[in-house]
C-alpha cells in the first residue's frame, strides 16, 4: 500500500511473494488488510479463510467465508 497499491492488491501481492520465497514447507496463510482510506483486501493460498469487518457507519458486521485465493 505504501506503493500506491490498493489493499486488495497488497494482499494478493505479498501471498505470491511468499509463495515464490518460501517453497518446500507448509506456507499457507491467509491476509486481511484496511488501508488508510478504509479500503479492505483479503486473499489467502490456505484452504479457507473466514474474515468480517464493521466501520462505524455500519449497524452490523460484514462477514465472508471466502476471500480471493491466490496460488
């Protein structure tokens, strides 16, 4: 995000940089993030992940059982 990348961008970004780095061993991991105007991003390379997020203009939570997975 310190790029100018989104928080969705950053995400996915950093799970292949792992991915390509850390080859031979259990890597699988999953990432949420907010950037600094709000903006969320989740991605994972594990089987799942489950996330939710809430902001003050909202009444309940958002929640999700999946997210982008990037391999």
């Amino acid at each position: 995000m310190e790029n100018g990348r989104s928080a969705q961008e950053a995400v996915e970004e950093a799970i292949a940089f792992v991915g390509k780095r850390i080859t031979g061993v259990y890597n699988e991991m999953g990432l949420v993030a907010v950037d600094m105007h709000g903006g969320i991003g989740a991605a994972h390379s594990s089987p799942n992940l489950c996330w939710a997020y809430m902001n003050t203009e909202q009444n309940e939570p958002v929640a999700s059982l999946t997210a982008k997975l990037v391999k």
